[in-house]
C-alpha cells in the first residue's frame, strides 16, 4: 500500500505502536526509484503526464503528487521497519 507515509523508524514506533518496545528498527532502501520506474514502464509516461495537465481534478492529491514526484524523481525507494515487543 502507498500512503506517501514516510516516518523514521522512532516517529513510527512514537505514533503507531507505543505500547511497544523496540527490539530492533532500520531503514530499508532498494536500487530502485520514480525515474527507474518510468524507464522499465514507459507505459506510466502518458498516465503520469495526463495527470500533470489535470491540476483541476482531486487539486490537494495534485499537489501532494506533484511535490513528491519532483522532490523524489532519483531517491531510491525505502521502508521503515520495526521489530517490536509489548510492553
């Protein structure tokens, strides 16, 4: 699921999960990004640029996409993971 969430390791324990201690918490990242994407599917191209022209439709999603797509077109994508115990 993508929810552009994107907290640290402590935030997520702090805002999720704190009736739970932390065993162990690390950020994974992968060799793979937005750009990477679009060259192995350049099927998206057309879809990501139809979205561009549509600022109109759902604005506030617009603008959210449109920031994380510019701000993130090279970062490689990564997850926050936890291993927890409860307290």
């Amino acid at each position: 699921v993508e929810s552009y969430y994107r907290a640290s390791p402590d935030k997520l324990q702090q805002e999720l999960f704190e009736n739970f201690n932390i065993i162990d918490a690390k950020i994974i990242e992968n060799n793979y990004s937005f750009n990477k994407q679009l060259k192995a599917r350049p099927n998206l191209i057309p879809i990501k640029i139809a979205r561009f022209l549509l600022p109109f439709y759902k604005f506030d999603e617009w603008k959210f996409m449109l920031n994380y797509y510019l701000n993130n077109y090279n970062s490689n994508y990564s997850a926050s993971c936890l291993f927890l115990q409860k307290k």
